[in-house]
C-alpha cells in the first residue's frame, strides 16, 4: 500500500495501522448524497454500512488499493459517528466533537480541544508547573 497520502485530511487508527483520511470529493458525494440524508434525518436503514462504503471510498483516494472488507473490519459501532464526521470534512468532525463532548465523550473533547487550540501543528511537549516554594501539603514528613 502506498505510504505517502496524496491528499491531506484526518489521521485515524485503523487496527493499529495509521491512515490520513480525506474528506470525500464530489463523485463520492454525488453517488450517495441521498443516502447522506437519509442518514442525517435518522431514516437510512443501514448507517454503519453507509459509513463503511463512504470511508472505503474516500481512503481509496489516498490508498487506491485498499479493500472494502479490510475498512469494513476496522468500522463499529464505537467509532462509526466519529468516522462519518471525518469524512463529512471538517465542519462535519468539529459538530461531532462538540456534540459528542457535551456528553462526556472524553476522546472527543480531547480532538475538541486539538482543533480549536492555534499553534504550529507541530506536537507540543507539556511544560511541567514551577517547583514549589516549600513544603505541600502532600509531602511526606520525615
């Protein structure tokens, strides 16, 4: 498979092997853009395979040889919502990660808080809090 992604989008864990997730083109959109509705307003009759079969697609722009089973393997229902939204685009993703935090779903306040905070895009190492002027509370006394 090809190692280099020819277009950017999301990185996703997908059985332990990472792949950068697109946003779906237009042909994609247009193939299944009433199924899309459908999905949205809570009538399309098989969600999760709708996912699957938009995910394959749009991961077949970046990785042509991938196989439909092999995405069809990584798709659940823990991860479906999250994986539409990605492939909705960006917008589609950052109302998941809100709606989803607003309801305790701890990962996506964490893409949340990844989305919305400016910087380089470059990892950040966490800075450590000044050393203490003393003696805490919690020390061990000897």
């Amino acid at each position: 498979m090809s190692s280099t992604p020819r277009f950017k989008g999301v990185s996703v864990d997908l059985g332990g092997t990472i792949y950068v997730v697109p946003a779906m083109n237009a042909g994609t959109f247009e193939d299944f853009e009433d199924r899309i509705a459908a999905l949205q307003g809570g009538r399309e009759l098989k969600p999760v395979g709708l996912v699957v079969d938009l995910l394959h697609r749009c991961l077949r722009r970046n990785y042509p040889e991938i196989d439909r089973n092999v995405v069809r393997e990584f798709v659940d229902l823990d991860n479906w919502g999250e994986l539409f939204a990605i492939v909705m685009g960006e917008s589609g993703y950052k109302q998941w990660a809100e709606l989803e935090a607003s309801q305790g779903n701890a990962r996506a306040l964490q893409i949340l808080k990844a989305m919305t905070t400016p910087g380089t895009g470059a990892p950040s190492t966490p800075t450590l809090p000044p050393p203490s002027a003393g003696p805490s509370s919690t020390a061990a006394s000897t």
